[in-house]
C-alpha cells in the first residue's frame, strides 16, 4: 500500500512558530536590554524635576478667626 501525502501544512506551522517564537525572543531581549534602561532614566528624570514643586510652600490658608463666615443667615428679631 502506498503511504499518504504528507500535508504541506505542518512544515509551514513549524516554521511559523519559529518565526514566532524567534521575534518575540528578540522583542523581549530588545525591551529588557534597550527600552527598559531609557524608561527607567527618563522616569528618574521627571520625578526629580517634579520633587522641587512638591517641596515648595504653599500659600497659606486663611483660618476661621481671621475671615467670618457665618453660615445662618441674620436674626430678625421683632421687639413688642
């Protein structure tokens, strides 16, 4: 009995989950070795740009004695 053709399929899925497998290797490689680095430096950068804004002393707050606010509205008392 002869053998059954082999399907032309499954040599082009082992080669497309090597090509796969071999881009998301170097992608990964590419952004743990390059990118990470950059970001890392650029995230540095801006939290030592922000920290003087954090440290610097706002105005103050004006507190109850020195302003009134009077929540009720005035009495209108009627002598007899």
């Amino acid at each position: 009995m002869p053998s059954a053709p082999s399907s032309p399929v499954l040599p082009l899925l082992g080669r497309g989950l090597a090509a796969g497998g071999a881009a998301g290797l170097t992608a990964g490689l590419f952004s743990l070795l390059l990118a990470e680095p950059l970001m890392d430096r650029a995230i540095r950068a801006e939290e030592k740009r922000a920290a003087p804004r954090s440290t610097r002393t706002a105005r103050p707050r004006p507190s109850s004695t020195t302003k009134s606010c009077s929540a009720a509205p005035p009495s209108t008392a009627v002598s007899s």
